[in-house]
C-alpha cells in the first residue's frame, strides 16, 4: 500500500480491507502526520509494530457517538489532550479566553473542551464500560499524580481518576506504549499491567505494589499546603529513569495511585528510527477547506534534533515530561529529514529551527547519566555549572555546518533557546562564532528572564552577571564580524519571590537597555513545577522556606506595567508601583527616572480654566484684542510653567 495518512473515519478503515481497528487515537488536535506532534509519533510506531490504528481527532464531546466511528476497538483507546494542555491553549495567565486555537483547522478556538484528556476519557467510558483506556500526551503526564490546578485554584485527584482512564502513558511514551500493547495483545487484563515503566496505575491492594515510596495521601495534601510541598518534591527527585523510585498515592484504603519509574531514554539508534517512518509531513487534506492548521508553518521547515533539558528551569515542565538526560539524533537521520525538506515546493531555502527544549544541548550533561542517572538534588547548571559539566558544541556545530551546505539551503537559523550560562562554559569560542555568523537573523532571542538575583534564584536562572557577562561576548563577536545585531531578551513577571521592588529593578534595566518589551509574560503557574508548587504553597519545596508570591491581580498588572513603563496606558499603573515600592526617585525629569510627574500638567490646566472663567465674565473686546489676552494669557502660563520647573530643579539640586 502506497504512503498515506492513517483512517480518520469508517470508510478509510473500511478501504484498507479492516473489519476493526487494534486502537482507536482520541486526539484534541487536528491531525497532522508530522513527527512534532506527538500523536503522529505514537500513531505510526504502532502501526510500524503491525497495529492498525484508527484516529479520531476533536470529537464532539457532546455526543457519545462521536467516538463509535470504527465501533469498539480490539485492544483499547488512547487519548490525549493534544500537543498543549487544554487549558493554557484555552486560557491566558489572566484566565480570559483566547481568540485562537493553532492546533485546530482554521485557527478556530472551541473545538475541544476544557480539561480534554477528562472529557474524552468519560465520554468513552460512557459507551466502552470494559474497553481499556490509556491515557498520555502533556496534559495526562503532568497531572499523573495529585496536583495544584490553577484555574479552579484547587487541588485535583490523579487525572487517572477523574477520567476513568486505567493507564497513563507519561513522557514521551515510545517505550511503554509498546510495552502496554504487547500486554493488550497477549491478553493480560488491563487491570494486572501494571508493572510497566514509564505508567501510572491505579491498584487496590497496597500489598500488590513493591518497593515503593509512600507520599502523603490525597486527603492529608488537600489541608496541608506543607504536605503538598513535601510530596511534589519527592515527585521531583524521582523523575530520573535510573535513580527515580516507585512512588504510592492513597485516595482511600482500597485505592491507591502507583506511579512506576520512569522509561528508559530513547538510544540516538531509536530515535532515528522513530523520525524515519513514514510520516505524511503535513496536515490531513480534510481540512484545506477550512484554511489548514496554523501550527505546521513554524515546524514544517525545522528539525528535532534533541530531547530532554538539564537546564532545570524552575517554571518549566520538561523536568517532569522529557527528562533531564538529553538524547539526540544522528546528523545522518536529520541530513536526510533536511534533504526531504527541501524538495518541498513551498520550501524558501530556510531551515526555520534546528534543535530541541534548549537547542546546543547535544549531549547529557556528564558521562556518568546514561549509567547512574542525573543527580537526584543538584542541578547541573543552577546556582553555577557543575564542575563534571561536559560543555562541548563541538557536534553541534558539524551539524549545522553540514546542513547549511545542502544544496538549496540558504540559511539556517536557530530559534529553540540558547542557554547562555552552558555556552560560556566551553573553552572556545567556536560556537558563538558560528552561531553569530551564521544563525542569527538580525535579532537572537534568549531568555535572562529577570535581572534580580533573588528572582533568579527562585526561577533556578543564573545570577544577572553571566546574563551581562554573555551580553558582552555577544556584541563583541558581532562588532568582530562586522554585522549589526541584536538581542530580544525574554521577561517574566510576577514569578515566586519578586516583589514590586524586584519589578522596579526590571524596569530600570529596561530603561538602561533603551528597550520596552511589546509583551510581557505574567508567570503562568502550570502543574507540575517547582514554580507552581511556590506559587499555591508560599514555600520554596526544595528549601520549605518561604517565598513571597505575588497573586492579586491588580499587583501583578503593576508588575507588568513597570516592564512596559513607556506606554503612557501604563501611566497610573507605574506610578503606584513606584509609590508602593519606596522608588519616588524614579518619577520626575532626571534621565534616570521612568515616568514625569503629571501633577505640573494638572496645574496648567486649571490655570487655563481659570482665565476662561475670568473671560466668560468682560463684556466682549474686539478680535484683535481678545488674540492679545490670549496671548497674555499663554505667557503667564508658560511663566508659572516654568516657575514650577526651575523651583523643582533647586529642590532636587
């Protein structure tokens, strides 16, 4: 059989001759058989392993029909919510909705509902009361255990419960899903597969489960903000797939949540493999009426060449979804992905993207990891870079070497982030050379976040000096070039530990750079990070020290407001904020201060409203002589102007 896209509904399975599909693929998204969507990857390793699969994208969760398409699949359904979690695809930080969805035809917004992985999980179990349901995808995998949920500010069950679900399937999932099917197809009962790595199950007999670690049950974290600390950080040690231990949820005496050990990471060897089926590359032709998918244009023309992130953000999710052992793909596996692209008749000679999480993160971060693990509390570049830090761009840059002399390629730019903190720890200077000289479209973006240490600390970045310290190599390399660029520092607002003192120091850097953000982004408090855990608890869960977290949202808007303090729409908002945060020096006309006292301005106006009424009451004059009061009139305003002014500047001198 030629290459096509998998069935998406009864007459495609029917025209490949099957009379029922092995696994029925429940997704949010639309379908796009491209390998930066998860469920494209999931999809065809099934179908490489001889599983017919059927999918069966955004259904109507309104109506149990909807999921019947192929009638009741042989093995189980899989679901997932999508490449993002429904709810930040849905909601902004503020919690208002969003205008657009780009991972729906159109861009149109609505086409799945709030919590999907939920929806979709009842909806199945409403119709198939025995057919197993495996859960995976972001939003399963980060809500796996009990969890903060911020836009119902409530502590959630396992999402296992609440959708009636009988696994999960959490990061990336290759491994164990294989493994769940192989168990499915011997004929082993959904309820005893519960030993696979990679899985979350849920049991009724504590006795069953081994070797595991007890975390606070669900009714003790519900009351205790501390037990809940106490329970994600454990959580959080644990998320390494060869150090990371078994771990017990007790909902009731008769039912318990058992998070196994995470799966091994994938070998350079399997994940070529996975990248080399046979993929369709683009968008089901079903939605073309309906204008495409909107997300396929950033990723149709970049490349993956990476997994997993040591960078140990605290605010980030990957700790708990890819892993912090990076795995990588072979220049021989994305030379030959590279070379598809370009025979693309839209391809414009640009390979948009070529990287990962963190793109020069090529490697684990030290030998030892693909043997013991990664460290179970250090990081390997938060406060400083370790000392056994293997920070080499070497393969990095024969790999993008390579790719810029494909014929038809132009150029090849790098947009997944740079983290700055590794790159200075190399010896030389080849890669930001390289990276100045070649990948650079005229502004590179990186991601300092903040410029106050004791905000850093609490985000897992950097102190501000290895920021500055980058800055400077960075402009120095371009002046040595002889290329004028420039770079787009990304802010955050509002994280655990930044006060609207810290938010003034931002501004202030800010002002210093000449540069106002056209946007900034509030902390968005996701499941399952360590920035979330401060955000409900006010406890730092590393430390259980506790951490000033700023919630209500008029202070927040302050916060965000300073960043952009040139917006006069900001004005009233600054000016607060200054006010609150003892920083009075910061309003007036020295060139240091952010925003002019308005007062004088005030002043000005009631003096001109003064003269009118003193005019409203003469007996009218000639023209020629109402233009010389106007004019009187204009110069005793600008007189008391500047009275003001020159009195303001002796009290100031």
């Amino acid at each position: 059989m030629k290459q096509d896209f998998l069935p998406v509904c009864r007459e495609d399975m029917e025209k490949r001759g099957w009379n029922q599909v092995d696994f029925v693929y429940v997704i949010g998204d639309a379908y796009v058989d491209h390998p930066s969507f998860g469920h494209a990857i999931i999809s065809r390793l099934l179908e490489s392993r001889g599983y017919q699969v059927g999918i069966i994208s955004q259904p109507d969760w309104k109506d149990k029909s909807s999921v019947t398409v192929y009638g009741e699949p042989r093995l189980g359904f899989l679901v997932s919510a999508g490449n993002m979690d429904s709810m930040v695809n849905h909601y902004s930080v503020s919690k208002k909705h969003r205008k657009n969805d780009a991972y729906t035809p159109g861009g149109v917004m609505g086409k799945r509902p709030d919590y999907a992985a939920v929806v979709y999980g009842n909806l199945i179990r409403q119709t198939y009361k025995q057919v197993p349901v495996i859960l995976g995808g972001i939003e399963a995998s980060l809500r796996r255990m009990a969890h903060y949920d911020y836009w119902s500010n409530k502590i959630k069950r396992s999402i296992l419960l609440d959708s009636g679900a009988d696994i999960i399937s959490y990061g990336m999932g290759e491994h164990s899903i294989l493994e769940i099917a192989e168990a499915l197809d011997a004929g082993i009962a959904v309820s005893d597969i519960t030993y696979i790595d990679g899985t979350v199950v849920k049991v009724k007999d504590r006795e069953a489960v081994y070797d595991a670690i007890e975390l606070p049950s669900f009714e003790e974290i519900k009351k205790d903000k501390r037990k809940y600390a106490e329970s994600f950080y454990t959580q959080y040690c644990n998320t390494d797939p060869f150090s990371g231990k078994r771990m017990a949820e007790s909902y009731s005496e008769h039912l318990y949540v058992v998070q196994n050990p995470p799966a091994k990471p994938l070998t350079t060897m399997e994940m070529d493999d996975i990248y080399a089926l046979p993929y369709m590359r683009t968008f089901h032709p079903s939605y073309k009426k309906s204008g495409g998918v909107p997300a396929i244009a950033e990723i149709k023309f970049s490349l993956t060449s990476s997994r997993g992130c040591f960078g140990g953000c605290n605010f980030c999710a990957l700790t708990f979804h890819q892993g912090r052992i990076v795995q990588s793909r072979s220049h021989e596996s994305l030379i030959r992905e590279a070379e598809g692209m370009t025979n693309e008749k839209d391809f414009k000679g640009f390979i948009h993207d070529v990287g990962g999480p963190t793109a020069n993160f090529r490697q684990p971060s030290c030998k030892k990891q693909l043997e013991k693990g990664v460290c179970t509390a250090k990081q390997c570049l938060f406060p400083k870079p370790c000392r056994n830090l293997n920070a080499d761009h070497s393969d990095y840059v024969r790999l993008l070497k390579k790719l810029r002399e494909l014929p038809k390629v132009k150029k090849v730019f790098i947009r997944s982030g740079i983290r700055f903190d590794y790159l200075l720890a190399e010896n030389d200077s080849v890669f930001l050379r390289d990276l100045c000289t070649y990948h650079v479209s005229g502004q590179l973006k990186v991601a300092p976040e903040h410029v106050s240490d004791v905000v850093l600390e609490k985000m897992g970045k950097p102190e501000n000096r290895v920021y500055e310290t980058f800055v400077k190599q960075f402009f120095k390399m371009t002046e040595k070039i002889g290329k004028e660029q420039y770079l787009v520092p990304y802010l955050m607002s509002s994280h655990p530990g930044s006060t609207l003192k810290e938010a003034a120091e931002l501004a202030e850097y800010c002002r210093d750079m000449g540069y106002m953000p056209e946007q900034v982004q509030d902390f968005y408090p996701t499941p399952s990070t360590i920035s979330t855990c401060m955000y409900y608890t006010g406890l730092d869960p590393r430390t259980m020290t506790e951490v000033y977290v700023p919630k209500n949202p008029h202070e927040k808007a302050m916060q965000r407001a300073l960043i952009q303090y040139r917006n006069p729409a900001n004005y009233e908002l600054v000016k607060e904020a200054l006010l609150k945060a003892g920083r009075r020096d910061l309003i007036g006309f020295d060139e240091k201060c952010l925003i002019h006292p308005r007062q004088f301005v005030s002043e000005k106006r009631a003096v001109q409203e003064k003269g009118k009424k003193k005019t409203n009451k003469k007996i009218p004059v000639p023209q020629n002589k109402n233009r010389k009061n106007v004019k009187n009139q204009s110069m005793k305003s600008s007189s008391k102007k500047q009275m003001i002014n020159n009195c303001n500047n002796k009290k100031r001198r």
